[in-house]
C-alpha cells in the first residue's frame, strides 16, 4: 500500500511539473509573441523658460516658467506583415487626449499602395519635423507648426515607391480626407461637427538617402486651412473673449464658432544633410484671405469674426522657415554629442494666429547627457510688425520678445 501510495505520489509530481513548465513555456510563448509584436516608446519633457516682452509704449513684462511639457506614450502593434496598429496617448501642459490613433494596412514588398484610418497628423508640410530645436507649445518656435497643423478623424492613402535604376531614390504620394470639427471650444460634447468628410489634401516628395548625404523635396495643399490647430485656438481665443462681453455674461448666452466656407492653402520645403551638417526650409500659405470664420449666440450676437491685417481687411498668411545646424563633438574633442543649431522665420499677415512674429531669430544647443536623455539650450529674438497696435492695441501691440528656454527630454 505504501508502494502505492509512493507511486501515485510520484506521478503526481511528474504531472505538476510538466503542467507548470508548460505554462511556463506558454507563458513565455506569449511575451515573446507580444515583444515581437508590440513596440512602446515613450518621452517625457520638462523645460524652464524665461519670457521678456516688449510693447510699443515702452512697457514691458518678465515672466519665468517651469512646467512638465509632454508626456507620451505611443503603443504600436504589427498585427501581421501588413496591418499596424498605433494608439499614442498624450499629456501635453495641463491636457491629457489621444494624440494618435490609427490602423494603417500596407505597404507590402510587393504592394507599394497603403492606407491609414483614425485620427491623424496629416501630411501638410513638414512643420516639427523640420526644426531640431525644442517644438513644443511651450515655446512656439516652429511657426510653420501652429498655422499648417491638422488633426482630425480621417484617411490617408498612400504610395511609395523606389526609383528603378537609382538606389536610394524614392517617390511618395500621399493624399487624404477628413471631417474636421466646425469649432474647437468649450466641452468636449458641446464640439459641433460639420455634416461631411469634405476636407481633403494631398502631399508629394521625392527622397535621396545615400551613404554621403540625404535629400528631400516636396509641396503639399489643402482645401481647408481653417481647420488646423492655430485657427482653432484663434478662435477658442475669440470664444472666451465674446463671452466675456457685458451683455452675453449678463444673459449667461454661450457662444458657437464656426466656418461657414473653407480656404486652401500651399507648403513647399525641402532639406538635406551631409556627413555632420543639415538643413532645412519650409514656406506655407493661404491661397485666399482667412474669411469665413463666424461667432453667433442666438439672436443677441452674429458677426464675422475673422483675422483682420493691418490695413483693415482679412489676414492673408504667408511664412517662411529655414535651418541649420552641425554635431560639432568631433571638431571640439567633446566626450558627448552636442548640436548646434541656428534659425531664422518670418511672417506676413500672420500674427493673429499664436502671435506669430515677423522675424525670429533663434540659436541652440542640443547635449546628449545619456543614451536615452537629451538637455536643450535655446534663446529666440522676434520682433512684430508695428502696424498691428491699430488693430489690436497697445496690450497686444508687441514690440519685440526675447525668449530663453533649457529643456530635459527623455526618450525610450
């Protein structure tokens, strides 16, 4: 019996042994199918800057801030050879939303041709992809950034495609369609659409990568200019300030910002690198003065409410970006990488949007402290058409502005 006993007791063990290392096995079946499919990559950003702000009176306002700036997680899964998967939830100054998400199906090695659903940066210019300084909203320096970024619900189809006989030429076509928002204020289940996917665009370039150098060159166009990130926040702006007016805070009214119309707009850039220099230049601009943008609450107020230019008419935007820079650690004998990075901008009719400068002027630096973390040096000089203090008056009147700004990123 104890013969027995020792017998079942024995198998028993074999059994719990063999359950537990296949588990195991599964288990690690598992993470290894979910790190080979799934990819994370996160970045944390906290900067500090120093703002001086000049007026036409001879005012000016200091002003120092700290904040935490970005905190990103993007998730990205390759569900098969074709399918992709990206959700990339977003803590940007104080607001936390899902900065990207979509379901992108090809390209294939056989099939050049791929299409993309959900929520996209759509390919308007090259806007922060073209600057190495810090891009945030902290700091506004890409001014390309704030008047051509568009992000909403849509599509993007797709080429790509070598070049046959020319190793390392490329060519891609991208074109795409979305429904905008027809304002961006106030809660979130107050946001009123339009009725139809009717904005659309397109963007072409045309790419060298060699072992020496890479080249890049391409334009883009829109039908709808008003729906990008800048002209929604001009008229959040509006939005607060009409309702603060005496008569619609005494009757508590809120009030609705729309576009009744949409106005196209252009981008051409272009950029290269060869061994450690860069370069880069944008252009944007509306085909057509910025019209169509109205405020109404109800019966007690209707009116057009959209950017005006110096002169009394409707803004017509136009602006301008160009860049260059070196890694310098190898000319100085320095133990860590270092960039330096010079920058000028400039605008016509655009200051409305973001406060958008004239002229910038910006220098930096860029240190690799770590594998993973980077520490930003950066100072910028804008000055502003004299013009605007007519239409805006002395509080918004600016002069100049010198903007010091230090950054720690962290990228994994």
């Amino acid at each position: 019996m104890k013969r027995n006993w020792l017998i079942f007791f024995a198998l028993f063990i074999v059994c719990l042994s063999w359950n537990l290392s296949y588990a195991q096995e599964r288990e690690k079946g598992i993470l290894d199918a979910i790190s080979e499919r799934i990819e994370f990559q996160g970045e944390l950003e906290a900067g500090f800057k120093v703002d001086s702000i000049g007026y036409r009176g001879a005012s000016r306002t200091d002003s120092s801030e700290f904040d935490l700036i970005t905190a990103a997680l993007a998730i990205e899964a390759q569900v098969t050879d074709w399918i992709n998967v990206t959700v990339v939830p977003l803590f940007e100054i104080e607001d936390f939303f899902i900065d990207e998400a979509h379901v992108t199906i090809g390209p294939t090695d056989r099939i050049p041709f791929y299409i993309s659903g959900g929520i996209h940066y759509y390919p308007f210019g090259r806007r922060e992809a073209y600057t190495h300084f810090p891009d945030d909203p902290f700091v506004n320096l890409p001014i390309t950034l704030y008047f051509g970024e568009l992000q909403d619900p849509g599509l993007i189809l797709g080429f790509t495609h070598d070049i046959p006989g020319m190793t390392g030429h490329s060519f891609t076509v991208e074109g795409y369609v979305y429904k905008p928002w027809m304002y961006a204020c106030g809660p979130y289940e107050d946001i009123k659409r339009t009725s139809h996917a009717d904005s659309f665009g397109f963007d072409v370039h045309y790419n060298v990568e060699t072992d020496d150098y890479t080249f890049e060159i391409g334009g883009s166009w829109t039908s709808n200019i008003l729906a990008s990130s800048g002209i929604k926040d001009y008229a959040s702006g509006l939005k607060e300030g009409i309702e603060g007016e005496p008569l619609l805070a005494l009757v508590n009214l809120p009030v609705e910002i729309y576009m009744d119309s949409k106005v196209d707009a252009i981008a051409a850039y272009m950029s290269g690198t060869y061994k450690n220099f860069y370069f880069t230049a944008e252009y944007m601009q509306s085909l057509e003065p910025l019209r169509h943008i109205y405020g109404q609450a109800e019966d007690v107020y209707s009116e057009e409410i959209s950017p005006p230019d110096v002169d009394g008419h409707y803004a017509h935007p136009h602006l301008w970006t160009f860049e260059i820079g070196a890694n310098i650690e190898e000319y100085l004998a320095l133990p860590t990488p270092v960039e330096l990075m010079f920058r000028y901008a400039g605008s016509l009719e655009a200051q409305p949007i973001y406060d958008i400068p004239r002229n910038r002027w910006a220098v930096g630096l860029n240190i690799g402290i770590h594998d993973y973390a980077t520490w930003s040096l950066a100072y910028a000089y804008n000055d502003y058409d004299p013009d605007w203090d007519e239409v805006y008056g002395e509080e918004s009147g600016r002069s100049n502005r010198h903007l010091f700004f230090t950054q720690i990123a962290i990228e994994f």
